[in-house]
C-alpha cells in the first residue's frame, strides 16, 4: 500500500516537471517551460542584471594571436584594444554576442527563412518568401566570393570565432530571456551567417520593386496615363549631384528589344499578387560640409540613416583599434567591422541608393513539373533547389523551387503568396543574386585615410547601392552613389517583363565610374537625402527607383544659406522639424478649400492649419490637420481610379500630385469617374478636407490632435511583445521632415563628425547597448534620442586607461 | 525542530542544486531530507514546500530589488499578471514550492517503502 503510495506521489511529482518543463500552447497563446523559466537560479531571473552588474573580466582563448584589453565606458561603448586585425575582429564578435547575441541570431532567420522553427506554422508563409527570393542561395553565393578575398575570409573567421567563443562559454543562466521565453537555443555562428546578414540589409534597403502594382496600373491605365500617375523625375528636384552637371556619354548603350511595344508596354495584364515588401520610408540623410563653411576650418559629415525602429537597435556602437586603423562607429551585430562612423583620417556614412534592383519575368514551363521552359527558341532544362523548412510543432516542409537562367521562380502554382496568379510562373531578378563582396567596402573605409582609400573601398559595394559620403582632415568632401546597377531602357523592368528569351534581359550594367558623384563641389557641401541622384533629364541611364524630393530639398536649401557652421547648428540640421512638402502644399489647400460650404467646426479646424507654423512639433496641432487633410486629398483624387477594380495597385506618390495640382487645376484624375459631373480641384480639395474633419474630430475627442500623441512614435522589440518595447514617445518631426521619425520608423544612429585635428564626434541611436530587455543598457539611450540631444563620442586613447569614463576593463589573453 | 531542520535542508540543498543542476534539481533537494528525517507525510510534504517557496521566493525577490524591477515588470505583463511584480515573485515560489512540496511528500514515502511487511 505504502509502495503503491510512494509510486503514485513519484508520478505526480514527475509528472508535474514533466509539465513544467515543456511548453504549452493555450488558446494559440504559447506559455514557456514554467519551472524552467522561473526558477531564479535558471530562468528570466537571471537577465535580471543587478544595476551595479561588474561587467569587467579576464578571459582566455587559445584562438587569440596576442593580448588585448576592452574598456567599457559609462555609457557601455566598448572601446577595442587589440595587437592585430584578427584579434580585434574576434573581440569584436565576442562583444556582439555578448550583448546581442539573440538579435543577431534572430535576424539571419529572418533572412534565412527559419522564422517557422521559433514560431510555428504561422510563419510559413514569410519564410517561403525568403526561401523563393533565394536569400539563402544568393548568401551562398556571396560567401564563395567573400572567402576567395584573404582579408575578408580573416575577418570573417575571426569573428565568428568570437561570436562561438562567446556562445561556448555561456551558462545556461546567461541565455538571452528571448531564448527562455520562446524555448530554443542557440547555434553555432558561421560566416554564412554573416552573409544572410548581409542580404537581410539588401532586401530592407534593395529590394523593394512595384513590378506587380505598375503592371497592373499600366493594364488599367495604359501608358500614357501611367505616366501621368507616376512619372519620371520630379519638378521640385534638386538631385544629389545638381542639375547642369554634364555627363560624359555612357558606356553602355540600351536598347529596348524590337517586341518592346506589342510584348511589353501594351501587354494587358491583371496580376493579383502584391509581394511583401520592404518599407517604403526606408531613406536616410547625409551631408559634408567643407571648411570653408563651417567655423573650425575643417570639414563636417553628417548621417542619420533611417529604417525601421527597433529594439534591440539594428545598430552597436563601439570604437575598435589596432595597430593597422582606429575606427569608432555604429556597427551592425551580425557583421564585422564599423559600418557608419570615422577613424583617425575621415569619416563617412551612407543613405539609400533607392534604386530598383529587383525584377520579374514571366516564364513559360512545357508543363507543371517545371522541369523545362521556353527560352531561346527551346526548352531548357530547370535547376531545382530544395528549401527544407522547419515547423515548430509539426514535420518540416520541403519547397522545390526551378532555378532560370533569370533567378528562382519565386511565384507559381504552389506558392502564391496567399494570392491568385492566374496559374502563371514568375521568375526574380535580383541583383543581390549577383556575387559581391561588399563587407570589403567597410573594412576600406575603416581604414581609409584619403580620398583615393575611400573610392577604392566603394568599388567593393554592388548591393545594397548606397549614397556613400565622404569627409576627410585633408579637406576634401565627397559623395558617390555607388553601387552595381543595371542599365536600364526606359521603363525596362517597371513592369513585368516576358521571360522567353534574352531579349528582355538586363544588357550590362552602369559602369561604377559613371555613378553620379560629386568631389569638392563650389558649393562646398555635399548631401542625399534619397532623391533623384541626377537630373533625369540629362543623366544618360534610366533612373528606376523611388526618390522621395523633400528632405533633399530643404537640406540643400539650409546648407547654401549656411555660413561659420558649428556642430551644434548641425545637430539642429539633423533634428529639424521644419515640413517643406506642407510649406509647398499647404497654400493650394487653403485656397481651394471653399470657405462657403464649411460648417463653424470645420472653419475652426482650416484656421488651425492657416495659422499652423509648418513644424512638426509635438504640440502642433495643425501638423495633424495638414497630415490628415493631404492624406484625406490622396483618397479623393486617386481613390475612384485606384478601386477601379480589385487588382493591386500603388498611390501616387505626393510629389506627383502635389507637382499636378500646382500646374494644373485640371489634372485629369481630379474628377471623380464615379460621378456623372466633372470635378474640379476646388470639389476635390473642399470635400477632402471634409472627410478629413470627421477623423479629426474623432482624435480631438480621443485627446490625440497634437502632433506627437496622434504620431504616437513607438520602437517595438523584434518580436513585437510590448512590454519590451518602448511605446509614447513624445517626438516630433515625421515624413518629409529632416528628422524622419514616423510612427516606426525613423532616423536610427544620428551622427556628427567635424574632422578638426583631434576629432569632434556626437552621436546616439534609439536603442542602448545590451539587448537584454532586463538590462538597465537596454534603451538607456532613448529619451535622450527623443529630446534630440546628441552624446559626445570619446575616441580613447589606451593611455587613457584610468579615465573616469571607463567603468569596467575586460583582458583577452591566449 | 525536525520540521524546521527539514525546511532549511531543503532550503540549503535546493541552492546547491540550482548551482550544478537544472531547475528540477529543487525536487532532490526536497525529496532527500524527507526521506533522511523522519516526519509525517503532511509535514514532509509541507517543509519541502516551504523550503523551496521561501528559497525561491527570497532569491528572486532579492534579484529584483538588485535589478530595480525593470525585468520582473515586462515579464509580469507578458505572462501574464497585470504587471505586478508581487505576484510575479510569489508565482515563483508557488511553482517551485509545488514541485518541491510534492517531492517531499514522495521522499517520505520512500523512506517507509522498504519496509513492505509494516503495510496492513
């Protein structure tokens, strides 16, 4: 009896950590091993750091060549020591996983497509995605090239070799609280790694495309109304290289194929599929203002690149330093060296090149095995590669994908995305495909120490292009918008093009020396803010892409009216709220707005925005009416035509219409085809406004009708969980403005660098340095973000080893 | 005094054993002094719950005032418990208590178990 006793207490208690040891999935809630999580001496409690926590120690790796040291600074900079490259970029890994370590695992899943194995079935369609784009085949592709260069193969084996000594080393209580909650662990880091790092970047910032929308708009539209709706160049241009520069006749000659007109601009179709995509606010500025500009004598660069705003931030900050270079920046965990930053010489940065890189062909396969397709007058023979995908909670899936001569057909019969193709195949042509080793492109400019070290570091990026700038303490400024882009004829890839011979296929590509740029301008300053990077008029290659005007605009303007600039007057540059698209939009709102039909609460709202200071300002009120009232304009004047029918389409871009409006009050998609009379600008103008009262009314009731609160700005954890995240901010600024911060997204490493003889550097990013949601270090930098203030960057000097700044010193010894 | 010996052992054999073990280690912990001193099956069941609620109790309450409750306030909204950090910390020691309680409760079964012929 007592035996049976004893067993039966046995199987509770078993039972009980059989149960706590697991995970459990409640009503598609799924709740982490309890016992495991909880316990003080395993669990969450353990990233609970104390906030006295010595962060300091003595650690030894046989994989290390010398001695080395880190100071951790106040802030928990980590300031890198090292007697060689190999040894600095092993630290360097080891630093990141140290404080990072599940956010750079987390984000080559993503771009690996593995997010189903964390979270189940729910992500699998994301991953297939990934898997069908060929991230995973175009980092491959990529890591032959980047371990065929010896100096990126060292760095890269360095790294990961401190990335697994940091991984190797930790305790099952050092596991980062993400791992806990979501109950995996983590892998080996591997250079491949690094690469789908690499790709992540370029499809956040190459990868976006309208190919699908545009086709679709071209079919509905026709051409010469497309053109009307999205045009080529902008009137309020002023493109990064100005207008006049004259270009040298271009080295590769386009032409579109003789079929162009029947095959491809007048082909109808009607496609149901709308890609995932990147961010279309993804942008960024950066300007060098010579010394004959600012108050010192030596140059300023300026950058705040501007993506999504997340937590842990995308970005690191830390100074690395060895014999060879001494580098101190925003660094990307997940890949070695500074990315956006300056050494002992110059600095530099980057905004997004915004150039479409990305295209689609239509291909014909003799039949649904796919394993022949019609190219060149013959049926060629398909690769395949087999994408094993893994489900959390049930058995992996194996997606076959055909392999072109164009890229992966990313679209067909069993994978559409959720969306109807019509049975058709698409195959992607990305550029990102390509093999490139632009890694390289960081490690030359950390060591760069003139201009001709900075062009040729440059040379080594391909994908993701990028607006490249440049300042060094020998006085010159630079910009290159560098990158590996297509020649185009016009219009070639805007929309769908047929996959069944050559003749459609990219023809060569720009040569990199015919990249717009500009070296010591008269005007002494340099700048992109992701415009047109030349006059579309007179640059001889076509131009696909999205360039946003405004932001370059208003920063052109401010710095040719500038003189005796500080580095403060830049720090204000680069949190101005000033809105230029309100300035340019708001006068043709209000005299269209017909006083006569509006009610006295509408009246009361278009005084708001007459009087409106044309800052978005927290407080602002009038920066929510004009916001609402221009989106509001968007919907009325391409709405009817937009929801014509059900296939896919993009807005406009507000240039455009701003652009028609001002020239012309009878810009045909004024009138609503809904309707039988014909609308003018003043109809559509007055009703929008409206429109736009009634939300307006409803955000006053709900005490949001000042700017910040209705923008309501929020930085989301990666995996969007909101206690860790931080939600409310109070900030200003918004699309358009110089500080870009959107509800999302915005400017993430704010940076101002004036090269006098001892350097002076300000920075900050919303973020902090530890990813660990239980670490004071975890945001610490984010209201000081918010309120616009900037923190001076020490470069430290190894004598300065007992400077106060320095809080902890960790030794690497073999 | 037997019961409060057997509380603190398990208290003290439980801290050890979050050291070298995994978590469940707080169920030998609770299970040996039950076994080792002799106890009814309530009390046994009792100190080994007490043991490991105050051990845990304590040490995540003394975790958190060390971290200003800025993690046990982000977890208690996640899992959740309308971000009280109070029941936060006693769900801990509930849990471990449990778990603990229960092997106590076996480890004085076991010390009767090898006597079958006492069983009536």
């Amino acid at each position: 009896m007592q035996f049976t006793r004893l067993l039966i207490v046995c199987a509770i208690t078993l039972g009980l950590i059989l149960v706590l040891n697991r995970e459990w999935t409640v009503g598609g809630k799924s709740i982490p091993p309890m016992g495991k999580f909880l316990s003080p001496q395993h669990g969450f409690w353990q990233n609970a750091d104390p906030m006295d926590k010595n962060y300091g120690g003595d650690f030894l790796f046989s994989q290390l060549k010398d001695k080395g040291e880190v100071y951790l600074d106040d802030r928990m900079v980590p300031h890198v020591f090292a007697q060689n490259e190999d040894d600095a970029y092993f630290m360097q890994g080891y630093l990141h996983a140290r404080f990072r370590l599940w956010q750079m695992e987390f984000q080559v899943y993503a771009a690996a497509g593995r997010i189903s194995e964390l979270i189940g079935d729910k992500a699998i369609n994301f991953d297939r995605d990934k898997r069908r784009l060929g991230m995973v085949y175009a980092a491959e592709r990529s890591l032959e090239l980047m371990e065929r260069d010896s100096i990126t193969k060292n760095e890269c084996d360095s790294y990961t070799a401190g990335v697994n000594a940091y991984i190797e080393n930790m305790k099952e209580s050092e596991l980062p609280v993400e791992y806990k909650l979501l109950n995996y662990q983590p892998e080996k880091w591997t250079n491949l790694k690094t690469a789908l790092f690499l790709k992540y970047m370029s499809l956040d910032l190459a990868g976006g495309e309208n190919d699908f929308e545009y086709s679709n708009a071209k079919t509905l539209f026709g051409m010469k109304d497309f053109e009307k709706m999205y045009p080529y160049g902008q009137d309020s241009l002023d493109p990064i290289v100005p207008r006049g520069t004259v270009f040298e006749n271009p080295g590769v000659i386009t032409r579109p194929p003789a079929s162009a007109d029947s095959l491809y601009f007048n082909r109808k179709d009607s496609l149901h599929l709308a890609p995932v995509k990147p961010d279309k606010d993804n942008g960024s500025n950066n300007w060098a203002v010579s010394g004959k500009k600012t108050k010192s004598g030596a140059p300023i660069l300026c950058n705040d690149p501007h993506l999504g705003l997340n937590l842990p931030s995308l970005w690191f900050e830390m100074q690395i330093s060895t014999p060879q270079f001494n580098a101190y920046g925003a660094t990307f965990p997940g890949a070695p060296g500074v990315v956006i930053g300056f050494n002992d010489s110059c600095a530099f940065g980057f905004t997004n090149a915004e150039r479409d890189v990305r295209d689609y062909y239509e291909i014909k396969f003799r039949d649904e095995s796919m394993k022949e397709y019609w190219f060149n007058g013959e049926w060629r023979l398909s690769n395949f590669r087999y994408e094993h995908i893994g489900v959390k909670g049930r058995n992996e899936i194996i997606d076959t994908i055909a392999y072109t001569v164009f890229g992966p057909v990313m679209y067909d019969k069993k994978f559409t995305g959720g969306r109807s193709t019509q049975g058709n195949y698409y195959a992607v042509r990305w550029k990102a495909h390509d093999t490139s080793n632009d890694l390289r492109c960081f490690n030359g400019l950390d060591h760069a120490r003139n201009y001709q070290d900075y062009y040729a570091a440059i040379q080594y990026l391909h994908t993701p292009g990028q607006n490249c700038i440049f300042a060094c303490k020998n006085g010159d400024i630079a910009i290159w918008d560098q990158g590996e882009f297509p020649a185009r004829w016009k219009h070639q890839g805007d929309f769908i093009m047929p996959g069944t011979d050559s003749s459609y296929m990219w023809q060569g590509m720009i040569p990199q020396a015919e990249n717009p740029h500009q070296v010591n301008p008269e005007r002494g300053f340099v700048s992109s803010a992701n415009q047109f990077p030349a006059d579309p008029a007179t640059y001889p290659y076509y131009l696909a892409g999205s360039f946003p005007p405004y932001r370059g605009l208003v920063i052109n303007r401010t710095l040719s009216s500038m003189k005796d600039i500080t580095t403060d007057m830049m720090k204000s540059l680069q949190t101005e709220n000033y809105n230029v698209f309100a300035e340019m939009a708001r006068p043709v709102l209000l005299k269209n707005i017909n006083d006569s039909l509006l009610t006295p609460v509408e009246s009361d709202y278009r005084d708001l925005l007459a009087h409106w200071n044309l800052r978005n300002d927290i407080g602002e009120k009038g920066a929510t009416v004009f916001s609402l009232t221009w989106d509001s304009l968007e919907r009325v004047v391409w709405g009817d035509e937009l929801t014509r029918s059900s296939l896919p389409l993009v807005y406009p871009t507000e240039s455009t219409l701003l652009e028609a409006i001002l020239k012309d009050s009878s810009f045909k998609f004024l009138d609503d085809i809904n309707t039988p009379q014909l609308e003018t600008l003043r109809d559509d103008v007055t009703s929008a406004f409206k429109k736009a009262v009634v939300t307006l009314q409803k955000t006053a009731s709900a005490g949001r009708l000042e700017w910040g609160k209705f923008k309501d700005t929020r930085i989301k954890h990666l995996t969007k969980l909101e206690p860790f995240s931080r939600l409310h901010l109070p900030i200003g600024g918004g699309n358009n403005c110089i500080n870009a911060t959107k509800a999302e997204h915005g400017p993430g490493w704010r940076m101002v660098v004036e090269l006098t003889p001892v350097t002076q550097a300000f920075g900050v990013y919303p973020g902090g340095q530890s990813g660990n949601p239980g670490s004071p270090y975890y945001d610490s930098f984010v209201d000081q973000w918010v309120s616009g203030q900037y923190y001076p960057l020490w470069v430290m000097n190894r004598e300065d080893a007992s400077d106060k700044r320095v809080k902890f010193r960790i030794t690497f010894s073999k | 005094m037997k019961f409060i010996i057997s509380t603190l052992l398990t208290a003290l054999l439980g801290f050890v054993s979050g050291l070298y073990l995994p978590w469940w280690g707080i169920a030998l912990a609770a299970l040996i002094p039950s076994a080792v001193i002799h106890q009814g099956h309530g009390r046994s069941f009792l100190s080994g719950f007490l043991g490991i609620f105050i051990l845990w109790g304590a040490l995540s309450w003394w975790i958190d005032s060390k971290n200003n409750s800025i993690l046990s306030q982000k977890i208690a909204q996640i899992l959740p418990l309308g971000g009280s950090v109070f029941f936060l910390v006693l769900l801990t020691a509930f849990i471990g208590a449990l778990v603990a309680g229960l092997a106590g409760l076996a480890g004085s079964y076991l010390r009767r178990a090898p006597e079958p012929n006492q069983a009536i």
